[in-house]
C-alpha cells in the first residue's frame, strides 16, 4: 500500500480517466506505427512495399472513382460472405443443438465433423469447382463448409455443457422438449454459439477471399489479383483494409450481441 | 370435503435401483428399497437419513422427475407418472435461471403451462409479494443472496398452486444466521397456504423443529426404519427450541438414526 502511494506522490501524474489513457496509448501507437510504415515505405523499392501515404491515395482513389469498381468488388464479396455466413450459422447452430441432445446424431454425426473441421478448406474449392462450376453457388457452398464446423462443434459442446441444475427444474414445472431447447438449452447455450460463431467468421472472411483468387477474378480477391499481377503494391492493401474493417464491424455487432446476452449471466 | 380419507400423497413399496459403470463393470447401487408412508392433507413431512440414502431419488421419484423401479406413488389416490402441476419441487441449488430476472423466474412455470402474460404476471408479482421479495421484481439471480434466491424458487413453487410442495434440502447452502429465518418464514407460510410439505433434510434438529412427523431412513438401501411423530405445539418460534421436549425428541431421532448409518451398502457387480 505504502509503495504505491509513493511512487504515485514522486510522478505527479495529474490522473486521468483510463478511457482517455487508453486512447491516448492507442493514438501514440498508432501515429509511431504509421511513421515508421511510411519511413520504410519511402526507402524500399516501390516494388515490394508502399508507403501509407500511397495506400490511403489509392484507398480514395477506389473509394471516390467509380472505374476502379470497389463498390461492385465489394458487393460481389458480400454477395457470398452473407449468404454464406448466415447459412453456416443456422445450420451449424441446429445440427450443434442436434448432435448435444441426441446421441444417436452425435455418434453418427461427430466422425465426419471432426474430419471435415480438421481438414484444410483450400483443398475443397478444386473439388467443388469440379462439381459446382466457378459461380457464386461454388463460392458459397465453400465458404459454408469453411464457417460451419467451428459453430457446430462449439454449440454442441455447450449443449452438452448444459447441466442438469437448468433442465431439471424446467422438467419439473412441465417442460415440453421443444419449451426445453427453446427456453432452456438455447439460452444457455448462447455464449458458446456466439463463440462458434466468431470463429467461423473469420473461416468464412478468409475463404471468400481464396476462392476468389483461386477461382474467378471476382470481388475484392480479385482485385487483389489484379493489384498484384499488375505490380501495383500500394493498391494490394486497399482490399486488405477493406477486409480488415469489414472483419471488425461483424465482429464489433456479435460482440454487442453477446453483451446484450451473456451479461445478464453475471459472469 | 366429506370424511372419506384419502391421504395427499401415498409411498407403495418404493425401490429403485441406481446403475454405475466403474472400469467397463456395471455397478447396481440400490438406493431406495420398500420405502411405504402416507402424507395427510396440509402436513408437513420431513425425511431425514445419512448422505447417500436416497433420501433425495425419493423427492424425485414423487415429482416424477425419476421413475421407481418397483412401487407406485399416488397423490388423492391418482398414480403419478410424470411431473405435475400439483406437486412442485425447491431445489437445495435453487435452479434459477440466470437469465431471467426475478419475475420471469417465478413466471416461468406458468409460462410453461401457457397462462397468458398478463395473468401469468399478476400471479408471479403476488408470490413475489407473499415471500417477501418486493422490489426485487427485476433483480438478476446473480444479484441476490443465497435466502433471496431460494425465497424466488419457493415463490416459482407456490406460483402453480401445486397441493404438495416438495423441498429438497432447501436451505442448506445459506449461511446458519439466514437458514434460522427462512424456517421460520417457512413455517407462515405454510400455515398461511395450507400446503402439503415434504422436506428433505440431514439436520435433525431442522426437521424436528419444523414438522408433524419425521421419517427416518436407513443408509443404502434406503428404507424406513423409524417414524417420529412430533407433538410439540405451534405455532413455533425460538421458544420451540428451548423446551425440553424438543431437546427429548431431537435426542431420540439422533439415536435411530445413528443406528442406520453403521453399514452402507457399496452395491454389487452384475455385468
């Protein structure tokens, strides 16, 4: 007790809130990180690396001038990140919910998952291609099986997780199966999905891009392959941002939800 | 009510086997074996015995949560098969939801039954009330003590209306201080409600302090080996405690009890 009243009466911080200290560091960092980028930018070949300064140019350039297609890129992306997304979600969760409550899906069920969830996605797009074609039914179809596996396995293991502390007393007072999963299972259940989730959104941001390098030049992988075969450096980050940004709004939005949610756990 | 007596609740024969797997070999654990006693209307029933004696499968198998292997339980002489909604069950972990505030946790049978919100609420907010909770309404479980929490699962029990409130334990996981005022509390209410209890405990003196009659069972196999009537006068209060029949019947359960706990069956391989 006595050290830090000291050390604290030696400095002479004047105190500040720990919102504006944390903004503060970040905005430090951010400002270093950014000199140093743009320093190292400015003394390498242009070839391999692009100072900040270029990309954000490049970044409005993309943004302002609509023969750069971002929009359309960018649209085309979404156009299998959501359904393909959401798809996996619903899915992941209802056959999770399945395999945590009846142990006959679980046992059919769990080799296959464990294969699939373990296997690299890349080497699914040849073979869906071969099947699919190169169209956005392929894309999705892929970036469904990327996402899936991670909200499957974690719903299940918090259906599991369920103990008998919640299900018995609803059983008690009558429960229905389905007023159990709905009321009860589901409910206690929710920060694992969303865990799930989370995990599969980043599978799913990933192999959009993939599929879109690897299949047809479409999208913002496309673009990308395009900066890149073209030797623009500087404009190879703009999709990178895009990406980035996009990845942290859905992230921020399944973060609020599970505030929303998980808080009243009083965890 | 004309003067045929049909008993609240009849025990037939009860037993019930419990299976474990230890090491690929199937354990038999009986738990309960020919448990019979009858409950009259409005009495308040305690079951006491060693850990581990089924005192608690027992509880269960009333509600129906668990079925018995052998015998048959009748409440007004209907066989119970599955849980219902005039018997009802206060668990020693609470079993709030802890994601339901108080009113949705106390709502949340009649929820189940499909009683419309409106009702369902002034129903809940009235047990609410009777357990002492106002003000409480839109508190999180997390956010209340120990008593609190059960006084919302006793309220989630009186809600339905159940003729036989089944306790589990009920207050033995608050601290001494709290556990003296909630049998007290208990104690109104009941008399106030008129409910059928039967109350699961391993404190004698919880038991002899509380109830009409004490039913004492063996270690496992639980089965009945004595039954105390308890004759002391209520409406009880700290006073009880003090009189030297009170003292008499505590020491009397004390010695039955002691001499079922001597050998617990371990149970036996059968595959």
């Amino acid at each position: 007790m006595t050290d830090v009243i000291t050390s604290a009466g030696s400095v002479r911080v004047p105190s500040l809130s720990t919102r504006t200290k944390f903004y503060l560091t970040t905005g430090i960092t951010f400002v270093l990180l950014m000199s140093v980028w743009e320093l190292v930018g400015r003394l390498t070949n242009p070839l391999f690396f692009a100072p900040i300064s270029d990309i954000v140019v490049e970044l409005v350039k993309a943004i302002l001038d609509p023969r750069e297609r971002l929009l359309t890129a960018f649209l085309q992306t979404l156009s299998v990140l959501v359904p393909g997304f959401v798809i996996a979600s619903v899915l992941g969760v209802a056959i999770g919910i399945l395999m945590g409550r009846r142990n006959l899906a679980y046992q059919t069920l769990d080799p296959y998952v464990t294969i699939l969830y373990n296997t690299p996605r890349v080497v699914l797009i040849p073979i869906f291609m071969l099947w699919l074609g190169t169209g956005a039914t392929m894309k999705i179809v892929v970036v469904v099986l990327a996402a899936i596996f991670p909200v499957i396995v974690n719903t299940m293991l918090g259906v599991r997780d369920v103990s008998a502390q919640l299900t018995e007393p609803a059983r008690s007072l009558k429960a229905t199966e389905r007023q159990l999963l709905h009321k009860v299972i589901f409910p206690a259940t929710l920060p694992f999905i969303i865990a799930g989730i989370k995990l599969g959104l980043g599978r799913a941001l990933t192999t959009v891009i993939v599929a879109e390098l690897f299949v047809s030049v479409s999208g913002l992988g496309g673009m990308l392959h395009t900066a890149a075969t073209s030797y623009q450096t500087a404009k190879m980050f703009v999709p990178a941002i895009i990406l980035a940004l996009l990845g942290i709004l859905i992230d921020g939005l399944l973060s609020r939800l599970e505030r929303a949610t998980v808080r009243r756990y009083g965890a | 009510m004309t003067a045929v007596p049909v008993p609240r609740l009849q025990i037939e024969n009860i037993g019930k086997t419990f299976f474990k797997t230890v090491r690929d070999k199937t354990i038999a654990v009986p738990v309960l074996a020919h448990v019979s006693f009858s409950v009259d209307p409005g009495s308040f029933v305690s079951v006491i015995g060693p850990s581990g004696c089924g005192k608690s499968t027992l509880l269960r198998i009333i509600d129906g949560l668990i079925h018995a292997d052998e015998g048959k339980v009748l409440v007004d002489g209907r066989l119970v098969t599955e849980p219902g909604v005039d018997r009802a069950v206060v668990f020693q972990y609470f079993g709030l939801y802890p994601w339901r505030d108080v009113l949705g946790n106390v709502a949340f049978g009649l929820e189940l039954q499909n009683v419309p919100k409106q009702a369902r609420t002034a129903r809940a907010l009235d047990k609410i009330r009777l357990v002492g909770l106002e003000g409480f309404e839109h508190h999180y479980p997390h956010e209340l003590s120990g008593g609190m929490r059960q006084r919302v699962g006793f309220a989630r029990a009186l809600a339905l209306d159940p003729d036989i409130i089944l306790m589990d334990e009920p207050f033995s996981a608050v601290d001494e201080q709290t556990r003296e005022l909630l049998q007290h509390e208990l104690l109104e209410l009941w008399a106030k409600t008129g409910k059928t209890i039967i109350f699961v405990t391993h404190s004698i003196d919880e038991a002899v302090y509380m109830s009409d009659r004490i039913i004492v069972l063996s270690a496992r196999p639980g089965r009945i080996i004595e039954t105390i009537d308890v004759e002391l006068p209520r409406p009880r209060d700290d006073r009880t405690r003090a009189m030297p029949e009170f003292g008499r019947i505590r020491t009397g359960a004390w010695e039955i009890l002691k001499k079922g706990i001597r050998t617990a069956t371990e149970g036996q391989v059968v595959a």
